[in-house]
C-alpha cells in the first residue's frame, strides 16, 4: 500500500478515499437542501402570520347608562363595532344572552322585546359602526330575581369568504327595592313601613282605639300591611302599558328615592286623617244612636205592661229560671223577684206575668203573637221570641197581662213587707242593695209565661 492510499472500515465495509468524498458531498447536499425547506416554511409561517396581522378582527364594545337595572326604570346599553381589517364587513348580527326576566328592546323601550339576532348592517374597512346601536334593557316584574348577572353580547360577521365572532361579557346588577339610606335606615324599609305607620299615627290622633292600643312590633307589622294596601294599587296599574306617568312614579317596586319617600309620607298622613275623621262621624252617631237608644228605654208614666215588660229585656236580656232577691247592704231586708233592669242608679224588679193570649186580642194579632212565641214548651226562657211578642203587643193591651208572682219584700227580722201585687215593677236604690245571687228554692218562677188558651 502507498503513502497516498488509505482505507477507512465503516460497519465492516472498507471504503476507498474516493469513495469517501462521494459520501461527504452527498451528505452536504442534504443538508443544503434541508436548511432551503426550513427557511422557505419561516419565511411562509412569517407571511401568513404578517396576512392574519393585516386582518384583524372586529372589536365589539358595550356601554351600559348604569350598571343597576330595576323594575319600571330600564338600562339603555349602546354597542359599537369597529372594523380595523383591509376587508369589509358584508353582515354583521348581534346576539344576546340574558336571563328570562331580563327583555331586550331594540333602539327604544317603546318598541317590542325582540329574542333573535339583531341586524347591525355592513361596515366599510376601516371604519366604524356610523350610528352605534342603542338596546333597551327591561325588567319582567312578575319573575324577576335580584343579584348580579353576567350578560353574553355576541357578534357573527362575515368578511369576504371569511366569517367570525368576537364576544364580550357586561355585568349587571338587578335590584328590585334599592339600597339607598339615610341616617342609616334602608330607603326601601322606610318605604315598606312609614306610609302605614303614618296611617297609625293619625287614627291615634282621632282615638282610634285599634291604633291606640297597638304594641311597637305590631306598629311595624301593620305599618307594612297598611303600606301595601295604600301603594299596591298604584303597583298593579303601573304595570299597564296606558298608565299615566304619575302613576307609575308612585310604583312601589321602583327605586325609594327621598323625594318619593315624602309623598308616601304624605299619602300615609292624609288617608290616615279622612280615616280618622270617618271614625269619628261614625263614632259619635254611634253614641248618638245608643244614647238614644238608652233615652227609648227609659221607664215613663203611662208605659203599659207590655211596653215595661219590652224596655226591661232590651236592657237585661237574661230570663231567670229561679226565684232571686236584692239584700239591703245595711239592714240586711230583702227584695224577692224574678227579673230586673238597671237604668242609671235605679233597680227595677219585676214580678212573674201571664201573658193570655186568647183573652182581649183580635183573632189576626192572636195569631201573629202565637206564631212569634212557637215553639210554646220553650217559650218562657227565650228572651229574643218573648221580645219579638212585646213588639206586636206594643203599648196596648196591657189587660191581657196578669201578675203570676208578686215581688216580695222581707224585711230584717224576717216578717213580710208591703204587699206588691198589683205592681208591675218595684224601683231600688242601686247604692244601697247587692247584685242577686239566685235563690235555690222549688218556686219557679218567669218574667213572662205564653198561655194560650189553658195554663200549662
């Protein structure tokens, strides 16, 4: 072997020095035409990435008029979109993604809710929406929940062959009394209780004796009971399309504010005064008519027995069954009878009466009386049917009326006093005798017994 010939042994193969230079030149080709491919893709991937550069999407942009929406006073939201691509947009369609209780309105309140996309029109490149798009944001009264809602505003845009989305989130917060305070009290409390505690107040002022007597909890119950019914027609009308604005100004369920709060107030005072002043008309003809009623049934000369015997019931309407005596707080005499009636500081006791009804009476009052008293067995013990017989009877016809059972007077040792037969009531003294206890004794005895033709 020469000084100039080599080998070289590679995977037990012996190459000659020719055929090593094949190899190696063979080998840089590769790798020239390996770094040709990569750079062409860099230099692909950088021009692809420079096109999208070019086209960047549309950006979508939400502003809200307030970030709190409440029942009858809605949000306005306005959205822009802007178009920074070489490209027009041809179509471009607005969705919205809200709670059920939340209505979108496009372009006025006024308008109806709408639930589909809503068409923004085509936008030039470069350029932006010429006139943004105005939403009107409404409450449902009747499911409305309160609490922060993330609200999902979606755009679908086509571009040439190209279509897209581009999205974006606004938070709103519904609040259905509002969270105003003053000196630390809650604006929506004081509008739930101060108009019905305003009623309160002014029916205490006419002694009205419902709100006299009232406890400080039962004060703020009622308070928001009576704030209810005051406010909570104003409340269903506001919800009618037709409604006067004043109306709905006074709805409940809208934001306390102070100035509304003083016309609750204000409401509250004046219906609690026309009350105030409707009990006390009525109160006074309510005395005047008992006052009368009491000056009807006082005891007068000439007042026959039936008469007597009807003042009597009107004002102790208790029939006995049992004989009952007055005692003297002193000398200890007794007063025997069997019913009485206290008017002013007199007692009035009266003896037992027959009542005949088939003597002195025509046959037509006759039959009105028997049919007023029926059922006769029970008759003596039911001061209601015995009045409604006094009333036909009237002031005449006293003759039909006998004394059963005088009064009797007993005096302290026991002996008999005046004899009371003929009289149809004997008067005490109030201050001077104790109420009556009964007297258990065999003797039975009636303010008035129904004989029809025969005792029974």
């Amino acid at each position: 072997m020469s000084a100039f010939t080599y080998h070289i042994a590679i995977s037990d193969k012996v190459y000659s020095s020719s055929e090593k230079k094949n190899f190696i030149l063979h080998r840089i080709h590769h790798a020239l035409l390996g770094s040709f491919v990569f750079f062409s893709l860099l230099i692909g991937f950088s021009e692809a990435a420079t096109a999208q550069q070019a086209s960047p999407e549309p950006t979508l942009i939400i502003s809200f008029q307030q970030d709190k929406i409440r029942i009858n006073n809605p949000v306005l939201a306005t959205i822009l979109l802007t178009n920074e691509a070489d490209l027009p947009i041809t179509q471009a369609n607005l969705s919205v993604v809200t709670p059920d209780f939340i209505h979108i309105h496009p372009d006025s309140c006024s308008k109806p809710a709408q639930t589909g996309p809503i068409d923004l029109g085509a936008l030039p490149a470069h350029s932006v929406l010429a006139t943004p798009k105005t939403l009107c944001l409404q409450v449902e009264p009747a499911s409305a929940v309160s609490g922060s809602y993330n609200l999902l505003f979606s755009v679908m845009y086509s571009q040439e062959e190209r279509t897209g989305v581009v999205t974006a989130e606004k938070a709103l917060q519904v609040d259905l009394i509002g969270s105003e305070v003053i000196l630390g009290v809650p604006l929506a409390f004081a509008g739930f209780v101060l108009p019905g505690l305003m009623i309160l107040i002014a029916l205490r002022w006419f002694g009205v004796p419902f709100a006299r007597d009232l406890e400080t909890e039962d004060r703020i119950i009622y308070g928001v009971i009576l704030s209810l019914l005051l406010l909570g027609p104003f409340t269903l009308l506001a919800r009618e399309a037709a409604t006067a604005p004043w109306i709905q100004w006074l709805d409940i369920q809208q934001e306390i504010s102070i100035e509304r709060l003083g016309v609750y107030i204000v409401m509250g005072l004046a219906l609690g005064v026309v009350m105030g002043v409707v009990y006390r008309w009525y109160d006074r003809s309510r005395k005047a008519r008992a006052a009368a009623a009491i000056e009807a049934l006082k005891f007068r000369d000439g007042d026959g027995r039936a008469k007597l015997i009807y003042k009597a019931l009107k004002l102790n309407n208790r029939v006995y069954k049992k004989k009952f005596y007055f005692q003297h707080n002193k000398d200890q005499s007794r007063v025997y009878g069997y019913h009485y009636a206290l008017v002013g500081d007199f007692i009035y006791v009266f003896p037992s009466f027959q009542l005949i009804a088939s003597r002195l009476l025509e046959e037509d009052l006759r039959k009105k009386v028997l049919d007023a008293a029926r059922p006769l067995d029970t008759f003596r013990s039911d001061p209601v049917r015995i009045s409604s017989v006094l009333e036909l009877l009237g002031d005449d016809h006293s003759d039909a009326f006998i004394i059963q059972y005088a009064v009797d007077e007993i005096s302290e040792d026991g002996l008999p006093g005046p004899d009371n037969t003929g009289q149809t009531y004997i008067t005490l003294d109030a201050s001077k005798y104790s109420p009556p206890p009964p007297l258990e004794t065999t003797q039975v005895g009636y303010l008035l017994e129904l004989l029809e033709n025969e005792p029974y």
